[in-house]
C-alpha cells in the first residue's frame, strides 16, 4: 500500500511540478536577495506572485539562501510530518478503542491521507496547507480543549502566515472562550505587527494593495475553486453573483454557528465543522485547500452509521479526481453536480458531521497518544 501511495503521489507530481513552492522561492528570492518588492514579483509567464501576509515572508526567508531543490526537499517532508501528526491527532483514538493493531492501522491510516487528493496536491504543489492545519489543530485538541493558558497562540500564528484560519478565531468567540480568542488575536497582531515594523513598504503594499488584487490568486470560476464563491461563479449568474453569495455566506456561517454553539464542549467537533466553514466561506479554496475537511471526515468515520457512510464516499469521489472530467470543456446538465463535488460534500459534511457526541476520554486518549 506505501508503494501504491507513493506512486500515486509520484504521478501527481508530473502534473504539478512543485508550482506553488517555485512562486514562494522566486518571490523570496526577489525580496530577500534582490531588493524588490515582493508584490511586485509574478512567476514568469504567469499572473501568480506572492499573496501571503509579510509575517509568512519571514517565516520563509531561509528559501532566499537555499537551493530550490533543498527547499523541495523540506516541503515535502514538512507535509509527510504534519500528516503523520494530524494522522495520529484525530485518528489514533479511534484507532485505540477498536483494539487495532496501532502500528498497522497508522500506516494504513497514513497512506489513505496521503492519498486524499488535497493533501496529494499540497504534496505535488510545495504548498503550506497541512502545516497550518497542524498548528491549529494542535493548538484546538491540546490548547483550546485543556483550557491552557498559552491556548490560542497556534491558531493566531496560522492567521498571521495566512488570513483565512481565522474562522477558527470566530469559533472562539461563538463559543465564549474569550481568553483564548484575545489570545489568538493578540497574537496574530503581534506577529503581523513585528513584520510591520522589520518591512514597512512591503506590509503597506499588502495591506492596501496586493490583499484586494483577486487577480493575483487566479480566476474564481476555475473549476480548481472549491468553495461556495467557485461554484456561483460558474453559474450564468454574473449580474447577481456577488450578492447571491454574501447570503450564501450569511447563512453559512449562521448555519455553522448555531451547530458548533450547541455543543462548545466538543472542541474536536469544532475543529471539524470549522474547518468546512473555512473551505466554503473562503473567496477562494483550491481543492489542495480542502485539507481542512480531512477532520471532518475522521469525526464522521469514527461515530459510523449514515455519517461513515458520508465519509467514504467523500473520500472516494474526491480523491477519484472525477471533477477534473470538466476542467476543459461543459458536460450539462451533470457539470452542476461533478464539477462541484467538493463543494456539495463540504456543505453535507457542514450540515451531518456529528458534535456533541464524541467520548470525553478521547481528548485524554489524544493526549496519551501524543506522549
């Protein structure tokens, strides 16, 4: 199963090539190396450039002094780890109540995630995904669900390397964890404020221009747009699209808020609801994004009946890479439905993922499992 995993993952890689890492290397480069501005840069013959906060252009300073190759080479070992990590976080309960072999059912657990198309494209793109989903998720078992006083630091890092963890700021505030959420805030603040003052023209250029460019991140309607903006914007609905979704998105969150407010106790169930808010709400989620639904789908698995049902077939279809038939060219009347698969099994995980209902040992289980 390893080999197969492997040369799953091998054959993705011809079609991506690293691309997202190429645009982090050469924006760095450019800023660190060349003295340019790092908004100014766009990959050769591409209208992509660099459109993380400044903070994110400091966490990734080392590239402007590594080959590309080293640099390759510990992007695909910082997503294998934060895998194996989230792997173990949200399944090795699961995998301890059943008696499992632990060894076995963690590497079958492993090459299964690696295999999930999103986590395949965040390999194969050199991108960044599982690495803030593990720093979050971290933060939300270990942190938020402990009460600890540091709880809130990781979800606050994740916002200042990238905006749209902030969901998990908003999860917080509905569920009245107050220190915590001024916690993740001050510290996003504090890291976005620190590169502020290291890289004044670079965070002016980004707070003013280049966050407002959405040329910068590519076509909404691409079918690679996973969220609830990429499927309205393949619709021939162009006079009311943006008004069509701020109410999709109004009663998204609605939706997600009264579910997670009913059950705050259950922060693991948090963490996996939020994260399919992020995937919906968010103007763009490439698939390679959809990692974020990777706690959703255990949470739905491990309590089985309707729910692991629900998970399977996510997971197949997904990772079948069936939506792609539409990339190229219309299939009517189906494209409604193959072209959005993503986003009509994120609203279904949105609406069936089961909170409320998890062990309370289990967060005890996690804890053993991490030591």
């Amino acid at each position: 199963m390893a080999l197969l995993t492997a040369g799953i993952v091998a054959l993705a890689g011809t079609r991506n090539e690293f691309f997202d890492s190429k645009v982090y290397f050469g924006a760095v480069q450019y800023w660190f190396r060349d003295g340019g501005m790092v908004y100014d840069w766009m990959r050769p013959g591409t209208p992509y450039g660099f459109t993380y906060p400044p903070f994110a252009g400091l966490v990734m300073m080392p590239m402007a002094y590594l080959p590309f190759p080293v640099v390759v080479v510990l992007a695909c070992l910082g997503t294998v780890i934060s895998t194996a990590l989230l792997v173990w976080w949200l399944a090795g309960p699961m995998i301890r109540r059943k008696g499992w072999t632990p060894w076995f059912a963690f590497a079958v657990a492993l090459c299964l995630a690696v295999s999930f198309e999103p986590v395949r494209e965040t390999f194969t793109f050199g991108q960044v995904n599982t690495l803030l989903l593990a720093l979050v998720a971290g933060d939300m078992l270990f942190g938020v669900a402990r009460n600890r006083r540091w709880a809130g630091v990781g979800i606050g890092l994740a916002v200042a390397i990238k905006l749209t963890p902030g969901v998990f700021i908003l999860y917080l505030l509905v569920t009245r964890r107050w220190r915590a959420a001024a916690t993740a805030i001050g510290t996003a603040a504090a890291a976005t404020l620190l590169a502020g003052a290291l890289f004044v023209d670079q965070s002016r250029e980004f707070w003013t221009s280049a966050l407002w460019d959405t040329n910068r991140v590519g076509l909404l309607y691409y079918l690679s747009n996973q969220s609830e903006r990429g499927f309205l914007a393949r619709l021939p609905i162009e006079t009311v699209e943006s008004k069509v979704w701020l109410a999709c998105v109004l009663a998204t969150l609605g939706f997600w808020a009264w579910r997670v407010a009913k059950a705050p106790e259950d922060v693991a169930g948090g963490l996996a609801l939020t994260g399919v808010l992020g995937c919906l709400i968010s103007p763009v989620t490439w698939i390679h994004h959809c990692v974020w639904l990777i706690p959703a789908l255990v949470r739905c698995f491990e309590n089985g009946g309707r729910p692991r049902y629900l998970s399977v077939a996510a997971y197949v279809l997904m990772t079948s890479r069936l939506t792609w038939l539409w990339e190229k060219r219309p299939r009517p009347p189906l494209e409604l439905l193959g072209a959005n698969i993503y986003v009509w099994f994120s609203l279904a995980l949105l609406i069936w993922t089961p909170v409320g209902t998890r062990r309370s040992s289990d967060v005890h289980e996690t804890d053993k499992i991490i030591a």
